[in-house]
C-alpha cells in the first residue's frame, strides 16, 4: 500500500525542484521495491523553524545497520 500524507495547509519552500523529484523518486521507488507487504507513506510537515520536512517511510527489509554509516557516499 502507498499512502500520502500531504501538509494540513499549504507550505512554501525554496527547492531545486528537479533534485527534490529525484530525491523523492528514489526514496520512494527503493521503498516500493523492498516492501513487499506492508505500507510505504510518503508525509509532508511544515517545520516551526520555516522549513518543510518531507518523509518516507516504508515497512519493508531496511539497511544493515553496519551499512547505515554508508548510505550517503558516493
């Protein structure tokens, strides 16, 4: 199941928004590809400090923790 949860209100952010498509389309799509029963949500959140925070979440296999430290390099 793929659920969205968009902002209760509209938010306004300043973004790249082509890397934020590919960001999301990457988080998203590696949650569908790993969670083969469950849910994957996708939720939006305006933050107090101005900022919009944007989660996936998914109930699928997840990372190694050993491999967790790795994720971000090239």
């Amino acid at each position: 199941e793929l659920r969205l949860e968009p902002c209760p209100a509209p938010v306004f952010a300043r973004a790249d928004l082509r890397r934020l498509r590919q960001i999301l389309t990457n988080l998203v799509g590696n949650a569908l590809k790993f969670t083969e029963e469950g849910t994957v949500v996708v939720r939006c959140a305006a933050q107090p400090d101005g900022r919009v925070r944007i989660q996936v979440l998914d109930s699928g296999i997840g990372i190694e923790p050993a491999l967790l430290p790795l994720i971000f390099q090239d």
